[in-house]
C-alpha cells in the first residue's frame, strides 16, 4: 500500500513541477529549461522546509542537550542535509520501488537469518541500503510490509509471527535476529510479550519510540495514539499501551533487546525515549531519524550486533 502512495505522491510532486514550470514559461517567457528548473528548485524548497520542520517540532519537546551532545555549525549541516537526503531517497526512489519481501540468501551464511521490520507510513524499500550492507557483510535476510498501515501495534503480531516462522522454515535456522527501525522496534516488543523469545535471538531497534514520542500527535491512525508521549521531556508520560508493555516485560527479553538511537533524532522526541532500561543501548550523535539505516556507523554496529547474536546460536 505504501508503495502505491509513495508513487501518487511522486506524480503528483511532478505535476506540480510541470504546473509551476508552465507559469513560469507564460509569466515570463522563459525556456524550458529554466522553467523546469525553477519548478524542481520550488519543489525541493517545500520538501526542505518538511525536513527543517520536523527538526523545530521536535526540538520543542525535548530537554536542552548537554554540552558533550551539542553539534557546532558544521556538525549541524551534516545532520540537517544527511536526513533530507534520506527522506528524500527513501520517499522518492526506495519506498516506491525497492520494496522487497522475499528471502535474500547468503552462501555460506555469516550468521542468523535477519527479519527487516520498518516503521510507521514506511514499507520493506526502507531497508534498500541496509540490505546492501546486510548482503555484503554474507548476512541472510528478509524484509516484511507492516499492514494496516493505520492499525494499531498489536495487530502487528500475527504478521511478525508468521513472518518469523518462514523465515526459520527458509533458512533452516532455530532463531532469527530481528532488526527494526522506530515503531518496528515497538511492535517486535510486542511480538515477544505473546510469543516469548523461543524464536529470537536478539532484537536490534533503530530510534525506536520505546517510551513515546510527542510528534505522534502529528501522525494519524491507532499506531500513532500506541506510540504517542504526552508532555514535555521531563514531565509528561507515555501512552496506555507502551506503559503496559513496559509492565509487562521480564528482565530477560529485555536483554535480549539492543537499542541503537541517535541524540539527535528529529521524530523520536525526547529522544531519551530510545533508551530502555534493561536493554543494550547505544547512543550516537549527528544522525537524524530516517538516515539511521543509512549511516555507515549504524550498519557497522548492527552487522556487529547480529554476528555478536549469532555467535552461540548459528548452526554448522
């Protein structure tokens, strides 16, 4: 479904493109060239200020970041421009045509098999680049749609179960690493509150909202109100459903789980709500949300973690 939306959106953008570069031409008799090119920079202008946008939004709800944690000038532009090029990739290029839900093999596999679980209003194309990495580190894989793409997390479950299931059936493996990205993590938590971890190895989350975010408000559908923080950084309190499934995790799935988050998230706000107690957390610096999968820090550390999971558990 994702799929199908993310390439409305794109002829949509380019009608406006050919909209904006027909006025341009009648108003002021320029040349095809430079009226598209005024219509693809008007363009690129509006998808920037959806970018800057979710920076403002999300630093309004969080507390000031300690001086370790500040980016100077530079550091800022790095984070600002390599989150718009991932959102742009991801929206314009991956998420509508990259899509993939299909067994990716590795001979002789490296370690576990890997489930690629994405986040909300995203599908399986989010992962394009780090099943290029996955694949050249020799590490099998498969990725999954999450639908009803409005659904609330719980519903979720069957579908990672099924998912999980073939996925040892295809691999011929016991146990598979779970790897996914913001309310992915969250419905892989929920996966092992009704199914336990007889199946997993680890669950490796990537800006996971473990804790809410306040930006979920801005979001539509039942995963948005499971996922929502309510009140400031240092006042407010997560959702219903996370509070429960907090309550309801043991202290032995919650080792199980390694939680890889970025000081500078843009939608997870505050973004100390990525950590979680119990857990493996890894905090880093200078990422924004959707770039996580495509930083090449990030890939190291997750290639790191899966062969780290593996190690006991992979068969000869």
């Amino acid at each position: 479904m994702i799929a199908g939306i993310t390439r409305l959106l794109l002829l949509a953008q380019l009608a406006a493109i050919a909209a904006l570069a027909l006025a341009a031409m009648r108003a002021w008799n320029w040349p095809l060239a430079a009226a598209l090119g005024f219509g693809i920079g008007m363009l690129l202008l509006l998808r920037i200020a959806i970018t800057g946008n979710s920076f403002a939004l999300a630093a309004r709800y969080r507390a000031a970041l300690p001086a370790t944690q500040r980016l100077d000038w530079r550091g800022q532009q790095r984070l600002f421009w390599s989150e718009f090029g991932a959102t742009l990739y991801a929206s314009s290029w991956s998420m509508p045509f990259r899509a993939f839900r299909q067994y990716r093999a590795a001979e002789p596999a490296a370690s576990l098999p890997v489930l690629l679980v994405h986040g909300y209003a995203c599908n399986s194309g989010y992962w394009s680049g780090m099943s290029r990495a996955l694949a050249h580190a020799g590490i099998p894989h498969q990725a999954l749609d999450l639908e009803p793409v409005l659904g609330g997390i719980e519903r979720y479950v069957p579908l990672l179960h099924r998912e999980i299931e073939a996925l040892c059936a295809a691999s011929g493996q016991p146990r598979v690493v779970v790897l996914a990205h913001s309310m992915g993590g969250l419905a892989a938590r929920a996966y092992l509150r009704r199914h336990g971890g007889a199946r997993i190895a680890r669950v490796i989350t990537l800006g996971s909202p473990h804790h809410g975010t306040a930006l979920a408000k801005f979001g539509i559908g039942a995963n948005t109100r499971d996922m929502a923080w309510h009140g400031q950084a240092g006042q407010g309190q997560a959702s219903d459903w996370l509070r429960q499934l907090d309550a309801d995790e043991s202290a032995a799935l919650r080792r199980r789980l390694v939680s890889i988050y970025s000081s500078h998230d843009n939608i997870v706000s505050p973004p100390t709500s990525a950590h979680l107690a119990g857990a493996r957390n890894i905090e880093l610096g200078g990422i924004g949300h959707v770039a996580l999968a495509f930083d090449a820090r990030v890939q190291a550390l997750v290639i790191e973690e899966i062969r780290a999971a593996s190690s006991a558990g992979l068969d000869h």
